[in-house]
C-alpha cells in the first residue's frame, strides 16, 4: 500500500483537531450553561469568574481557533504544493482556491512569480 500524499496527511491532522473541537465545544457549552444558572441564582458576575473553572472558556475557544487556523493553513499548503505537482501555475492554483497570486506565493515559500 503507498503512503497518502502530504495533502491526504495534513487532511486527516485536520479531522483530528475538528474532533478534539468537538469535546471542547462541550465543555465550553456545559460551562456556558453552569455560568447562565449560577447568574439566574443571583450571582454577581465577580462570583461567577472568581470561582469560574480552568481552563476559562476564552482559553478553550482560543485553543480551538488556533489549532484550527494552524491544521487548516498545513492543510492549504499541502494542497497548493499538490497543485504544483500535478503542473497549475501559481494563478491556476490561486483561482482555484479562492485566494491571491501573493497568498499562494506566501504558501509555498517563493516571492517570485512563477
């Protein structure tokens, strides 16, 4: 059996951090719920946050965004690197992707027009 390519590689990084996102969602959202009530009960917001657990729903949502900009931009790249060798010119690939002739240059390392 031949190994997947890097697109296929970076891909399946990508489908592991979305289902890593998932739990965290939860977690965020079970908070969410917990810090609704304990406000419906007459929490001050002082109250809330003092005792709020770790880590804080803005680490988790933070986490999440970023892991999903880091496997999502690998997973970009390995694409645009695939393009390339499957013979698109950097515009070709541009278009394709939806994203700017200098994006695409920036993705695969260049600064020149190829």
């Amino acid at each position: 059996m031949t190994e997947p390519d890097p697109a296929i590689k970076a891909l399946r990084a990508l489908l592991k951090v979305l289902d890593a996102n998932v739990e965290r969602a939860d977690y965020v959202r079970t908070r969410a719920k917990q810090i609704e009530s304990l406000r419906a009960q007459g929490y001050t917001w002082e109250q809330v946050l003092s005792t709020e657990e770790r880590p804080l729903i803005v680490d988790v949502l933070g986490q999440s965004m970023a892991l999903l900009n880091e496997v999502g931009g690998r997973f970009r790249r390995e694409e645009a690197r695939c393009l390339v060798g499957e013979g698109l010119k950097q515009q070709e690939i541009a278009d394709l992707i939806g994203v700017s002739l200098d994006h695409v240059q920036a993705m695969l390392g260049e600064s020149t027009t190829t």
